[in-house]
C-alpha cells in the first residue's frame, strides 16, 4: 500500500487563470511536474513554482478561482505492453479510439528525464528500412538517428511517413506516431493507413490534436519518448515520429506568452532550442546495461522549402543527424517519393550501410549531379556530343530507376540490384520507356528468382563492387529473357 505523507493532506485553491494556465495557492511541498487532480478527477500539472503559489497547466478541462486540487494519487498511468499494439490514446495514455478501456497502468509519468550518456551507447550500425529506394539507398537511415523531415503542405512526408511505418510494421518493429496539433482529419489520413487491417502490429498513435489544450500537445512528444524508452528497456528497436514539431513549438509559444515568459526569437521562448534538443538527444542505440534496444526520432517540420532559414527549422537541424527535403513541384509531378536528392543529407546513416552499397551510392551521385548539369547545358545547345547524350539517357534512365509507386515497398537486397544495373550493359541502347515498361518484371525477378538469391544476400554484405557488377553482369540473359514474355 501507499503511504501516506504531509503531501496527502495539503490542497490547493484556484486564485486565477487565463485560460488553460492557473495560480493555485495552498502546495508547500510541490514540484516542478508535479500532478494534480480537482474533485472532478481533472489533471493539471505544474509549472513553475513562485513563494505564494504555484502556476499549473490545466489537461483536460479549464478550471475557474476556487476549484480545488490535490496532488494525484495514483503511481501509474500509461498501460504499455501487447494491449497498447494498435490504439490510438491521448497525452494521458486515455483510448481515443472508442475499442474499450486499457488494462491499469504500469509507467508513471515522468517528465524531464535526462537522455543516457555516452558510455550506455553503442555506435550506430544497423540500417532502418523504409522500403523506398531513395531513402534506403541514396540517403539512408540507421537506427538510433535522428533524422528530420521538411517541406511544405502535400509535398509527400505523410505518405512517406505511413510507408516507413507500413515497413517497420512488418519487420516487427515497435512504432509511435505522434500526431501534434493537427485535425481530427489529419488523425485519420494517418491510422486509416498504418492502421488498417487485421494486422495491427506494433503501432501506438498519439493523438494531440487541434482542438485540445495547449498542454496536452506539450506534452505529447514526452509522452512518446517515454513509451519508446520503456519498450527499448526491453531490448525492441523503436521508431518514434513527431508529427509535427513545428505546431508543437508554437504551441509552446503560446504557453510561454501566457506564463509571461520573455520572448525570444520570433517570439518563441528563450529554451525552445533545449526543449526540442532534450527530447531528440533521448534517440540512440543503446547498450545492454538499457536493454540493449534503439530509437529512431522521425521529427517533422511544415515549412517553405525555398525558405527553411525560420528559427524552429535551423534548431532542428542543429540538433538531428540529416534531413529529407519534400518538394510539393516534384509530387505535382507525380514524382514518388517527392524527396529532392540534392537538399537533402545523412549524416551518419552510411555507417549502416556496407562498402559496396556505398561505393554505388557514390557512383549514382556523381551519373545524377552530371544528369542535372548537362539538363541546364542542353536548353542552350541543339548540337549535343555523344558523351553528353549518353549522360541524359543514362541519367534519365537512374532516375526512372528511383521513382516508385507510393505503398509499393522494395526489398532492400532488389534495389541494390536494380540501380547496380545502370553499371552494366543491361541499358545500353534502351531508353526511359524501357525501364517504365519493364522495371516492374524487373523488381519481381531480382526480388524473387533464384538465380539472384545469392546476390541478393550479397548486396548486404561485404561484397567487392567490381566483383558484384561482374556477377550481375553474367546473370544478364536471365533478366533479358523475362523482359521479353
């Protein structure tokens, strides 16, 4: 049982609010986070302490002078485990999803936490899949980094987000979506995808959304770092997304503003580079001492591509490994993925990926930054030399190669392979209509023939590049063959 202390029978008074935010007098022992729960069972929880009284942000109801608050009682409040797979709760760890009640809680809330240091850290060295070639070859992710995601509205992250999910589910992993300050539409375009099905997976979502609280969007990012760590202490690799931090800031804007907090830049407050920075600094792949688990932070930030300077963009990038730049021309397009190659960075996501994938990587960066360049030459210039005609049909063709359908996953040992292609004669005298007429008999085959088994188990280990191109190169008329059934 619980024992009782001085703290049991202090009570607070409302004297003020404004809005969500209150003075309550009348808690000698409180503390920074500490929770209160009114007579009616709503929460509240404190934010700063002054010498009469105390300023709480009210979580689930507005109060007015007088209402009355104690300290909450309960030790526990987010039920984790199997039951969580597949719900969708609020910041307080309540279902919003209308499937029934969730067993007690089993983690306290707990905010604040410092993220491990560096002696329970391991070196970053298993990719995160994503099942889109772009991402998991050109720019790839590991796990344990932090990599931020921008652009403006419909430029593609959502769909790029439900895929990384979609593939995560499917390898086991444990995925939490946080959805800040959004509609109850934007809640929906997200779970009808990563939800659907009878197979739910290990998928929570968090549901913050536009017309709750201020405090209960604040919260929700701690909320989902706090799951991830209880299930990274049980040794499962685990992907968080922030979906997304820039509504999330402003609403700590808003707060700050009421509490009478000085303003910083852009009237944000002076800690919202710490605030956003603790959080991230909390992903990582951990050690045994932790569970020996990782998290993976997917932030999201909706700006302007051509102007990302604004000050909560620049702090995110500041304080993750890379980022993906989505860009709403190339989905008007009808470009997937919309990630623009040349904006975009990792800058530790290589560590996951082997020598020949690299040494690929680099040469279909160096085929695509020419591709571009004689792209602007051409417009000026009818009579073309053979060497730069050969560079815009070999460039067109890497670039038909990276576009793919949305919620089409490819396996990562068959994109390997396919853009391996570009570096035999496969293409030689064929064009873009090619690749789009036969790139889908393409993936199957290197997906699933047995002739390509082995390369395919090679494409993820330390294969020698000229060795692997010479083994592809012999398996040829296989691939000759079925392109022409």
């Amino acid at each position: 049982m619980r024992k009782t202390n001085d703290r049991d029978y202090e009570v607070g008074f409302v004297t003020h609010t404004k809005r969500y935010l209150l003075s309550i007098e009348g808690l000698p022992s409180a503390k920074v986070n500490d929770l209160l729960m009114d007579d009616e069972g709503h929460l509240a929880i404190i934010r700063s302490l002054a010498d009469d009284h105390v300023s709480a942000l009210a979580l689930s109801a507005t109060a007015g002078p007088g209402d009355r608050y104690r300290y909450f009682e309960g030790d526990f409040m987010y039920s984790c485990g199997e039951p969580l797979f597949g719900r969708i709760i609020n910041a307080l760890g309540v279902p919003v999803d209308g499937r029934g009640s969730l067993p007690p809680g089993d983690v306290p809330l707990r905010l604040e936490l410092d993220a491990p240091g560096i002696e329970q850290r391991v070196p970053i060295h298993e990719q995160l899949n994503t099942g889109v070639t772009v991402a998991d070859l050109m720019i790839p992710i590991a796990k344990g980094q932090r990599q931020l995601l921008f652009g403006p509205m419909r430029s593609g992250k959502t769909t790029f987000l439900t895929e990384t999910v979609l593939q995560q589910k499917s390898e086991g992993t444990v995925c939490i979506y946080a959805v800040l300050g959004k509609p109850v539409a934007g809640l929906r375009k997200v779970t009808d995808t990563i939800l659907a099905g009878d197979e739910k997976g290990k998928v929570i979502v968090i549901a913050a959304l536009s017309d709750e609280p201020a405090s209960m969007i604040a919260l929700a990012p701690s909320v989902a770092y706090l799951l991830a760590e209880h299930y990274r202490s049980q040794g499962e690799d685990v992907l968080v997304i922030l979906d997304d931090l820039d509504a999330h800031a402003k609403y700590l804007r808003e707060i700050g503003l009421l509490e009478g907090r000085l303003p910083s830049n852009e009237s944000y407050p002076g800690d919202i580079f710490y605030q956003h920075a603790h959080l991230m600094e909390r992903s990582g792949h951990f050690n045994e001492q932790l569970g020996g688990g990782s998290i993976t932070s997917l932030p999201v930030v909706q700006t302007d591509l051509k102007n990302f300077s604004d000050l909560i963009p620049t702090n995110l990038m500041a304080c993750t490994d890379g980022h993906f730049a989505f860009s709403p021309s190339l989905r008007a397009e009808g470009i997937h993925p919309s990630i623009s190659i040349e904006q975009s960075v990792t800058r530790v996501g290589r560590q996951s990926q082997e020598t020949m994938q690299k040494e690929l990587t680099t040469k279909l960066q160096i085929l695509l930054g020419s591709f571009r360049q004689q792209i602007e030459y051409a417009q000026f210039s009818a009579d073309l030399s053979t060497q730069t005609k050969e560079t815009l049909r070999r460039g067109a063709i890497a670039e038909a190669l990276l576009r793919q359908d949305p919620y089409r996953p490819v396996a990562t040992g068959a994109q390997v392979l396919l853009l391996a292609l570009l570096f035999t004669t496969f293409f030689d005298g064929k064009d873009v209509s090619y690749v789009t007429r036969y790139k889908p008999i393409l993936l199957e085959t290197l997906g699933w023939h047995k002739s390509f088994a082995q390369m395919r188990t090679d494409a993820l280990k330390k294969a020698v590049y000229d060795d692997f191109i010479a083994q592809l190169q012999a398996l040829l008329p296989v691939l000759e063959k079925v392109c022409q059934q």
